[in-house]
C-alpha cells in the first residue's frame, strides 16, 4: 500500500472500495471547492484505480466542477422568474464586464460565475448572489455597481 498524500488524508474517512469514487471526489470538492488535476491524482492513488476512470466519473456528473472558484462566485438565477424578468440579459451583462462565461473563473481568481434554476427569491427578480449574499432587482447600473464594490475589497 503507497503512502497517502498528506494534502488528501481526509480521504482515509472515505473507504477504500471503488464504488465509493463519488463520495471521495465530493469530499475533495468539500475541501478544495473544486476537483484539481492533483487531487485526481491522488484519488485514482488511493481507490487503486486509473485516473482515466476518475476523470470519466468526473465528466459524467455535472456537480463537479474542474476549474477553481473565483473568491467571489457569483449565481445568476435563471428561475421563471428570473428569466422572464431578463436574467440572460444579467449574465450577458456579466460575461461582458468580467470576461467570463457561466462555469468559468477569471484569470486573477478574483470573480467566477455560474448559472443556477433558482435562488428563492423570484420576488425580487432578476437575482444575483455574491458568495451568498443575494442583490435583486437588478438593472445594467445597479449589477456594475455591485461588480465594483466587490473589486475593490
């Protein structure tokens, strides 16, 4: 048996059997906020299998995500409501200010963005959050004058 990666020793909690690959890269994910091209490495290490398997399992199950969060995550919710009231529009206005498409993270690591079905709060349409903390009833100048505040901290 090979010696663990330290950096991965959280997953000695996970058992060692391959039918629990999931569970282990969500407990990567957990810690790391994403599934690096390392820590793939060191999961196909230890359920002794090929990191080609990993990387299937990986492309397979849209709740993983292979690109570092951004800082700053932000979710544009695409709910109903959000859509009708222009949520596309939000995240076009995003894509153009931040250089970023759903799913990506900006080159300093500063913003990333995603898609989501819904934030909860349709009331308010159309949503943002920012790490959680959600901005409704966004326009052009209200969502750079959020984007601003965000960049200067």
């Amino acid at each position: 048996q090979r010696v663990m990666n330290q950096k991965y020793a959280f997953l000695e909690k996970v058992g060692r059997e391959p039918s629990n690959l999931i569970k282990g890269l969500q407990a990567v994910q957990g810690v790391e906020g994403y599934v690096s091209d390392e820590s793939i490495v060191a999961i196909a290490d230890y359920f002794g299998i090929p990191v080609v398997e990993v990387e299937g399992v990986l492309s397979f199950y849209a709740q993983f995500k292979r690109v570092k969060p951004g800082k700053y995550k932000i979710a544009v919710c695409d709910g109903t409501a959000c859509h009708i009231k222009g949520s596309t529009q939000v995240e076009e206005w995003l894509t153009r200010e931040l250089g970023i498409k759903s799913g990506e993270t900006d080159a300093r690591g500063h913003f990333s963005l995603e898609t989501v079905a819904c934030l909860g709060c349709c009331s308010l349409a159309p949503v943002m959050s920012v790490n959680g903390r959600v901005y409704g009833k966004l326009d052009r100048k209200s969502m750079i004058k959020i984007l601003k505040e965000y960049e200067n901290k």
